[in-house]
C-alpha cells in the first residue's frame, strides 16, 4: 500500500500531463517544473522513491487524479520518469 505521501507526490507528476495525448511527451517538462523546483517540498531522490514504490506496487494508479489515462499509460509515463531520474 501507498503511504499518502507517495501518493501525494505521484499526483504531482501526473497533473501536468493529465491532458497531454501522451504523457511520456511531457517527461521533461515534468522534470523541469516539478521534480526540480522541488514541488510539494520534495526534491528527486524522494520522488523517485515514490515512484519506485508506486511501480512496485499494485494499487490503481491512473484513479489519483481524474484524467483520460489508462493504468498502463500512467505506469510507462512513470517508468520513463523513473528513468530519466537514475
């Protein structure tokens, strides 16, 4: 299970892309004004600690926050954040 925190985070980086057609297109742009502005009072290592626990996990993601998004479009918009972060 998700702590509230982890979800409060991974909220943070699908709002940004909750309209995009593909939110693997907003991978950067994400990076740019949330993960490293230290949105939400975190900084990257915390949020690619979310990230990996949401992965992890098998709670619904894509249910956080409205949007159009299907779990395994949220997952590999995830996926390439968590990357982009090693």
């Amino acid at each position: 299970m998700l702590s509230n925190r982890h979800k409060g985070l991974i909220r943070g980086l699908i709002y940004p892309v909750q309209f995009d057609p593909d939110p693997v297109d907003g991978v950067d742009r994400v990076l740019e004004l949330v993960v490293y502005r230290r949105a939400l009072d975190a900084g990257p290592d915390e949020y690619s600690a979310a990230i990996a626990a949401a992965l992890q996990s098998d709670e619904q993601l894509a249910p956080l926050i409205p949007q159009p998004h299907s779990e395994p479009v949220i997952r590999a918009y995830l996926t390439a954040l968590q990357q982009r972060l090693a």
